[in-house]
C-alpha cells in the first residue's frame, strides 16, 4: 500500500498547487436515505406520518427549505422527546453511498496540481452528520444544524441553522477562513434546499454538480451526475475544473482499483405538452362560409 504523502498539502514538489473547497449537502448526495426519516423510524413514527409532517410545513412555507426536521425538533411533541444520543444513535442507522473515504483521500492528496479541501455542509443535526461519517471525515469539516442541550440530553434551543440562505452564510465563512476567492469553490446538492447556495456559487463563477434530477435544482447545476457511489463526483471535478480527458479519468479510476463500467451522457429536456385550447378546432374540408360563421359565431345561411 502506497504511503499516504504528508508534505504540505499546498505544495507539489516545489510548485504551488491550486487550492479548491468541495462543499458537498448530505442528506441523499452522500447517503441513501434522509436523516429524518432515520430519526423518525428510531422514534417509532411511521415513514408516511413524517412525511406529512414535512409537507405540510413546505406548503405553508412555515420553515426554510431542509429546516423542517429542525423545527420539529423543537416543536413537535413526537420529536420533542430527542436527546443528544437519540441523534448519534441516528447517524449510525444512516445508509451512506459507498467510497466516500476513497472520495475524500483522492482529492485531498491525489490530483496532480490540486488540493480539494472536503467539507459537509448540511441541514440536517450536525450530531447525526459527524456520527454517520465517523472516521470518514473529520468532524470539524463538518457543518449542520447546531443544538445546545441540557444536562439531561434536550434540546433547549437551536444556536444555527444550516438550512436555505445557512448555507450560503457557512460556505462564505468557509471561503474568508480559507482565504480563497469565491471562484475557487464547488458545491454539490441534490435538492431545493440547496438552491440559495447554488445560485451564489454560480452567480460569483464557483461550480456546481447536481446528483438528483430535481426539477428545481438540475436547470441550475453546471453539471448534473447520477450515481449510486460517491466517486462519480470526481468526474465532472476532473473533466471542468482540473482538465483531464475521459481516457486519463478511466486510468485514474483503474489505478485506484475501480472500472467506469458506464457511461452515459445524455441531456434530457423535459416536456409537457398539451393541446392550445385558445384555437378553434376545424374539421377537415371546412369550407370558407363555414370557417367564416365559426369564427364569428354566427349560423351560416345556405340556399336552398
């Protein structure tokens, strides 16, 4: 096995290597399924009692969009009874797309001329979050929704949340920390709770990948990608922003001991069309009197 190179991770040999943050969501971009649900299932509250939980809120607009776990949290008296260790618990019931580490690693060490800084940010309980990926990513590369509890383990109030315009606020703190310019940035989501940050990232020449085809979300997205295993990321990384051709990605992946079996690329437009119901429909072999009384509504008059 290789040893892991512990020069500084800004420098390759003696030239400075370009220094990016790769801000990715979690919920469903780098898991399966949604923490909320997870949570909700360990609580004994049915999939489809939660979900109409979350539906209700979104339609009224009651919360940032990705908020609505939060506010449950706090106000629901099913959720209400959540401790610390209720939300730990939860993040090891979380089903996570597989070769996040080897995601990670590749591209704090492996890109030629590049160092990604590799940070989660999310909506979701920072407590599931950092459990769930546990030796995977270290949790202070970690940002969720924040939580100060009691001495009994509740959650007496929220202290941020990660949700909606959050996450612009925490990639922008991640940016002034770095002291890196906006344009070194790329960001991946799958759903409406990341379109604030990917309108902001786009709009200041960042890059952004979608993992999900939301209607919302994909039109947005510089590049979209649709995989069950957290590597495929790198391919738009590597293709758009590092400038690698699609024969030195496939040798890269099989160096790393994994095959690109798949390959699509496709560009869907979605339709929907219907009939224009502001014209008259006129039968075949109309003739001009008859056209001409449709029009004007009035009974055509023939001689007998």
């Amino acid at each position: 096995m290789p040893q892991k190179d512990i020069r500084d991770p800004e420098m390759t040999d003696l030239q400075p290597k370009k220094r990016y943050i790769l801000a990715s969501d979690f919920d469903q971009t780098l898991s399966f399924n949604d923490s909320g649900f997870v949570l909700g299932e360990l609580l004994g509250i049915p999939l489809s009692e939660f979900e109409r939980k979350i539906t209700g809120m979104a339609k009224l607009n009651l919360v940032q969009q990705g908020g609505e776990l939060t506010y449950l949290l706090l106000h629901d008296p099913e959720f209400r009874k959540v401790r610390r260790d209720d939300l730990y618990e939860a993040g090891k019931h979380v089903r996570l797309k597989p070769n996040i580490a080897a995601l990670y690693e590749f591209l704090s060490n492996d890109v030629e001329g590049y160092h990604f800084d590799f940070y989660v940010i999310s909506a979701g309980p920072v407590e599931i979050i950092r459990s769930a990926l546990e030796d995977i990513i270290p949790p202070d590369h970690i940002y969720g929704t924040e939580f100060e509890f009691n001495s009994r383990g509740e959650i007496e109030r929220i202290v941020q949340v990660t949700a909606g315009y959050g996450k612009v606020a925490a990639l922008d703190h991640l940016l002034e920390q770095q002291q890196l310019g906006p344009e070194r940035v790329v960001y991946v989501g799958d759903g409406s709770s990341d379109i604030h940050v990917m309108l902001h990232v786009n709009r200041r020449d960042g890059y952004t990948i979608a993992v999900s085809e939301n209607k919302y979300l994909a039109p947005i997205a510089k590049r979209s990608i649709i995989s069950d295993n957290a590597l495929a990321v790198l391919i738009p990384i590597l293709e758009d922003v590092v400038g690698w051709d699609t024969a030195s990605i496939r040798s890269v992946f099989e160096a790393k001991g994994f095959v690109i079996q798949q390959w699509d690329k496709v560009q869907t437009d979605l339709l929907t069309i219907v009939p224009d119901r502001t014209t008259v429909a006129v039968p075949d072999k109309t003739t001009v009197a008859e056209l001409e009384s449709i029009i004007t509504a009035e009974p055509l008059k023939t001689a007998r």
